[in-house]
C-alpha cells in the first residue's frame, strides 16, 4: 500500500457550513464525490437559493446524452455577456472535470460558488467579475466511475474515467473538435469571449512536498500583453497569498530525465490543450494540477484557494487584463490586414538546453533493483528533502511560418468548414468560381502513425511551397485574417502546425493516387522524356547510382511517370487550400 503524506494542515477553512449547504467532499470528510446526479441537484438547489446571484444552465448534450451543466455567479443580473460586458466585468471560466477522475474543480468550485451565494463569505468577488463554472465537463467519464480508475490517486474513495463515452480524450480534442462536448465548449467559448480561463487537473508522475502546481503559456505562443499580466497578477501576487493559507506551489513538474538531479522542463501545450488553445484565442489560461498522492481535502481545498484568490485578483486588476486583452486582439486583427513574407508566426515550439537552478522541494528517494519487473526502480521516501536543480525553462520555435491575407478552402471539404465555423472564424462564400494565384504546398514524405491517436491517423508530412493558379469552384470558402480568431485559423490550415488539418487526417485523401500507367506506355513515354529533357537524363543517371533504385524496375518507370503530365495532372499531394497575399479586388 502507498504511503502518502499530507504537509498541508492551515489551509483556508470554510467556516460553519449549515449541514444542508455542506457538499458530498465535507459531508463525508473527502473521502467521497458527489455523483453527476447528485452534483446537479446541488447545483439547481445553489441557484435557486441564491436570490439573483447564481443560475444553473445546461451548454449541450454529452455523447451518451447528459446535460452539461453549467453555474453562472453575477450581481446585477449579469447573466449574458451583454450585460455582463456592458456592467464593465471581467469574464472567468472555470472548467472542472475534463478528466472525470481527477475531480478537485468540482468540489472546490461547488464549495466557492456556495460561499458566494450562500454563506456570502466570499460574496465580493461578484463585484467586478462573472464566473462561468463547468461543473463537470467530461460528464459521462464521471459516471463511468468505481474504486479502480486511477491507479496513483490518493482519494475520493472512487473517480471517474479520463476519456468520454467514445474513449476521447477531450483535453487532445480542442483543434479537430470531433466530441459533442468540445462542440459544446466551443459554443459556450464564442458566446462569452472569456478574460481568462482556468482549467483544473490533478497530476501524475513524481512525488514531491507541494500539493499544488500551475502552468500558463509564455512563451512565443501567447502575446507578450497577456504573458506579462500573468507574470505580474498571478505569479507575483496570487501566488504568495495561496501559499499563505499553507498551501505549497510550484510550476508544473515534468522532469527532464528519470529523476529529480537532471531537472525540470517546461511543458509547452499545444493547441489541443485547453491550455494551449486558449493562448491562440489571445486569453490567459491557468492550468492548475494538484498533487495526485496528497489527500483528497488538501487537493480541493488547495483548488478552493487558487480560485478564490485569483478572481479576486482579476476583479481588483481587471483594467489592466482588459488592456492586455485588447491589445493581443487588435495586434491579431492588424497582423492580418497586409502581408509580410519576412513575419514569423510560430507554430511549434521547443524547450532549449538553457537552464537556470532553482530551489526544489522534494523528498528523499532511492534507486533500486525491481524484482518484479527486472529493471532499475525509483522509490520515493517519507522524509522531506530541499534540493537546488536545473529547470530548463526558455523557449525556441522550431517551426513558423509567415501569414497569408487570408486562405481558401475548396466547397467539397465540408467538414473542414464546419470545424472553422465550431472555433466562430469568420468566412465569406464564393458565389461564383474565381481564379487566382495562390501559394499553397506540395505535401511529400507522408508517414501515417502505425496506430490510432484520438480515433485518428495522424500524418506527419514535409510541405514544399508552391505557386500556382488555381479556379476555386462556387461555395469555397474565403477566411481573411484580419479578425481576432486568426491564430486558429493559422494553426488549423498550415500544414506543419502540431494540431493542423492535415495532421489530424482531414486530407488523407490528397495521397491517393486514383490512375496508373501500364508499363509499356511508361517505357514509350521514359524513352521520349529522355531524348527532349538533358536535365532529367543527368538526375536519372544519378540516381541509377543508388543500387536499390537500379534493380526496381518499377521505382525506375515511377521516376518518370511522377514527373509526366500524367501523374502531376492527378494532384497527388497537392494541398488544396490556397494562401493568399495579395488583396482581392
């Protein structure tokens, strides 16, 4: 059995909670969660006793049908983003429950929500914010739950699953949007435009004395705006107040190497993160992982404390994140309106080998002989131990590209539209073809996972940029990059971005060659390439030096007819979305 420590014994205590008001954690000292039902009754209940401060909504329907519900805490009626925005409030959405098991956000969101509408002990939160909480998002993963789903996790005494009712894992899903639920998020996202987002995990992995770490974008991957506003709002000044209630707090640890002597590295999230798309929707978004062998009560109220400070923070500082938000847009929108071949959008980024030391609050450990598995076995001890290690925190992109104008998508890529329009980019539709010159890429080297990856092949390819003329039939679509939700659109139709299009298999179909050429007719058409094309005589000559190309006959036919009229004709990974950079008249 796992011996497992709790070092947190002074966090913030909710008071006297009427036994009626206490949530399924409290009532049963965390050893339990409440059950979707049980959850949304308590939910209905809050709002209804709220007099005005809190509704209870569902935003869509789960795979297997189950609302997604939704509580929304605002004074003055702000319960639309009109009103919302017009009363001057900054927009909070916290996302509990993505990974049903690991489940803190919902108890500590339920117990916030309860001391702001109920106990009003945290009542002055509303006065400057609006707070969206997804009580639960992956609500099927949460009733698919028993004793023995996670493994590593110190309580409740039962959790949820981490995928949902297909086996999705929903925090991989935010770019190709294939679950109702992103679709759903996707919806609730548009409609009210957040100021910031806040997604709650639990995580895996080492162990180590803080029962709390966090992570936000910030690198090249956010705006400069919003990065620095986390810096100074969350790192500088929620931090140390979250961490005065006993709370202990890190960044996000992902070792460099087995163990805690080679470091810590920074994990960059890409867009099919919540954490990751966010930045690209030019919002911060506060990734909170609790320490999975801590106790279920120090877990959710460590949660408990981060939220509550935070928006406080975000109330008290919101003219200043609403300036750092429109800056991020109007850059966005600006960056759009003339083309520069010489601009460098990142898509994928990397951490270097950079690294700086810092304090490391950890605890002592051994490495030993398994028997059982016959390798070499880390075994954690009880004792703390402070350590002083390298964490490799600087960021370097490795891959950019520079924006069109706009891009164009032929008509018969619907579902391709259809993902565009779940993410709210805006488009104007062809009424009748057009044709034009465009960039665009020829697709080689494409190499298809050997396995599914989220119910999907995924591709890794190698995009060489062409120029062409192209005639776009009627109902293409145009999507101009001068709006605010450019940085999706970039990342979705550039075919290296980490979560593109193309990675994710939407134009599969541009590989396959449909027509052949019979031997004979190659041989006849080979002999008169050679004879009118000296260029293409020396390249072949050279490459018969490669012995295994010399002695296949058919690799040898193939050279010529991927370089025919016959085969060019046939497109074959030709990408068929267009690049524009010049203004259409």
């Amino acid at each position: 059995m796992l011996v497992l420590r709790d070092p947190v014994i002074a966090q913030s205590d909710h008071g006297n909670i009427p036994p009626a008001w206490q949530t399924t954690a409290e009532k049963t000292d965390y050893k339990k969660t409440s059950t979707y039902d049980e959850a949304v009754a308590y939910s209905k209940k809050l709002a209804a006793a709220s007099k005005g401060l809190v509704v209870y909504k569902s935003y869509g329907k789960s795979g297997e049908g189950r609302d997604m519900p939704l509580l929304i805490a605002a004074s003055g009626g702000a319960f639309t983003p009109e009103l919302a925005r017009k009363q001057g409030k900054a927009v909070v959405l916290v996302q509990a429950g993505i990974h049903a098991g690991e489940i803190d956000g919902k108890d500590a969101g339920l117990a916030l929500f309860r001391d702001i509408a109920i106990t009003k002990t945290r009542a002055d939160l509303l006065k400057d914010v609006v707070i969206l909480f997804e009580v639960i998002y992956n609500v099927d993963g949460h009733e698919n739950s028993n004793p023995y789903m996670r493994i590593n996790q110190n309580g409740p005494d039962e959790m949820g699953f981490r995928a949902n009712a297909t086996n999705l894992n929903l925090n991989r899903d935010y770019m190709k949007a294939d679950a109702p639920e992103t679709r759903a998020w996707l919806g609730l996202w548009n409609q009210w435009k957040p100021d910031v987002f806040i997604d709650c995990h639990v995580t895996d992995g080492a162990d180590f004395q803080y029962n709390l770490t966090y992570e936000y974008a910030h690198f090249q991957e956010i705006s400069p705006s919003i990065k620095n506003w986390m810096d100074e709002h969350f790192d500088g000044n929620v931090v140390p107040k979250v961490e005065k209630e006993g709370n202990l707090l890190t960044h996000y640890v992902e070792f460099a190497g087995r163990e805690i002597t080679s470091g810590i590295a920074t994990f960059i999230a890409t867009p099919r993160y919540a954490t990751g798309y966010t930045p690209l929707r030019n919002r911060a978004g506060l990734l909170i992982e609790t320490h999975v062998y801590k106790p279920y009560k120090s877990r959710v109220r460590g949660t408990y404390d981060t939220l509550r400070y935070f928006i406080d923070e975000i109330g008290q500082t919101k003219a200043s994140l609403f300036a750092a938000n429109v800056i991020a847009d109007t850059q966005t929108i600006e960056r759009g309106k003339a083309y520069d071949d010489k601009l460098a959008f990142p898509l994928r980024l990397d951490v270097t080998d950079k690294a700086t030391e810092i304090p490391f609050k950890g605890f002592d450990y051994k490495i030993d002989d398994s028997p059982i598995s016959g390798g070499k076995r880390l075994v954690y001890g009880t004792t703390p131990k402070d350590y002083i290690i390298k964490k490799f925190d600087e960021g370097r992109v490795t891959a950019s590209v520079a924006p069109p104008l706009g891009y164009i998508i032929p008509p018969q890529y619907k579902d391709v539209i259809d993902v565009l329009k779940l993410h709210g980019i805006k488009f104007t539709t062809l009424k009748k073809p057009m044709t034009l010159e465009v960039e665009s890429y020829r697709l080689t080297e494409p190499k298809w996972a050997t396995n599914s990856f989220e119910n999907r092949i995924t591709l890794a390819c190698k995009p060489i940029a062409i120029k062409e003329k192209r005639t776009y039939a009627t109902g293409s679509v145009i999507v101009s990059l001068d709006q605010d939700t450019a940085n999706v659109a970039i990342h979705l139709l550039e075919p290296i971005g980490p979560d593109s299009f193309v990675y994710w298999g939407f134009f599969n179909s541009a590989f396959e060659q449909k027509e052949y050429g019979e031997s004979y007719q190659i041989e006849k058409l080979a002999k008169e390439m050679l004879a009118n094309d000296p260029k293409l005589k020396a390249e072949f000559e050279t490459r018969l030096k490669d012995e295994a190309f010399a002695k296949n006959p058919r690799a040898r036919l193939n050279f010529f007819y991927e370089r025919s009229p016959y085969y060019l004709n046939q497109k074959v990974g030709i990408y068929p979305v267009g690049r524009i950079t010049t203004a259409l008249r």
